[in-house]
C-alpha cells in the first residue's frame, strides 16, 4: 500500500509541475507587444536621433509612429505624441542619476502620490521600465521643485513641472507606448 500511494503522489506532483510550466508558458506567449522587453534599436543606442536644426524643439524624426511618450535622454526633452504623428506637449525634464536604453516601452505602472527614492514627496509617476533594480518614469514634485539628481544616489525619476507631469499622468496609462531616444 505505501509504493502505490508514494507512486499516486508522484503521478500528482508531475502534473501540478506540468501544468504550472504550461500555464507559465502560456502566460508568457501571451504578453503584448508594448510590455514585452524593450526592444532596442542598435543604431539608435550609438547615435542621435535626427533633429530640426531650425527648431530644436520639434519632435525628432525616427521616434516612431502613432500615439507614444517620446524621451531623449540627451536633450532631457519629452514628446506627448497623438495617434495622427502630432507633438500635443513637448517640455524639459530633470532626469533621475540613472538613464533608460533606448529602445521602445510600455507604460507598467502608475502611482498618484509616493515618496521618491530621494525622499521627495512625488505625484503623478508613471513607470516604464528599470535599470538594474532601479525603477524609471515620469513624476512631479508636489513642491514644483526639479533640483538635479545626487549623483551618488542611484534614481530613476525623471521629473517635469507639476503642470507637465500632470499631462503625463492623464496621457500615459498602462500600456501606452514611450519611445527613449538618444
């Protein structure tokens, strides 16, 4: 009686093994496009978009397409584009001490209100992605304040202007695109 019911307990454990890897696969096939891993442009990583000489402010050629977050890191610059390719918003931004690669996001979380990792009371954040253990995104500062990152403290806030970071919030749900540029 004990080998057939250790047998009946084994047969048990091998199908709860089999269907946790199929529905973990299944999960995993299953993930959108947008919150896939980020896919990186190689060109993008080692070069800067094309930009408007005449207007250093538009929106740079080669961020993509349709309704999207578009972030340069090098001229700490944010796009709000709409689905027909027009800059709604475009404005600076204090970036965090830690940079997102280039390559293409999708928004995966959002808090009202929080304490950033530099003790700052922040609202409206809007995460995309991370970078060794450091969450990236979007926020304000309720006291209007976008001091400059210490550099020896690992932060991923990219800030704007409360009135900025508020357009963030309402235009960039869970899954909206954002697009990092060099």
């Amino acid at each position: 009686m004990a080998g057939s019911s250790s047998t009946f307990v084994a047969v048990l454990t091998a199908a709860a093994v089999a269907t946790v890897g199929f529905l973990a696969y299944q999960a995993s096939a299953s993930v959108p496009a947008g919150l896939a891993a980020p896919r990186a442009n190689a060109s993008a990583a080692t070069t800067k978009a094309p930009r408007d000489t005449r207007n250093p402010t538009a929106l740079p050629a080669g961020s993509g397409t349709g309704a999207r977050v578009v972030y340069s890191v090098a001229d700490d610059r944010v796009w709000l584009v709409a689905a027909d390719g027009r800059a709604e918003r475009t404005f600076q931004v204090t970036p965090g001490s830690v940079d997102p690669l280039p390559g293409t996001y999708a928004v995966t979380s959002r808090s009202r209100a929080v304490t950033g990792t530099d003790g700052t009371p922040i609202e409206h954040v809007v995460r995309f992605t991370g970078v060794k253990g450091v969450s990236i995104g979007f926020s304000a500062a309720v006291d209007g304040s976008t001091p400059a990152p210490d550099p020896t403290a690992k932060t991923g806030g990219i800030r704007a202007s409360r009135a900025d970071g508020n357009a963030v919030w309402k235009f960039a749900t869970i899954g909206q695109r954002v697009v990092v540029i060099p």
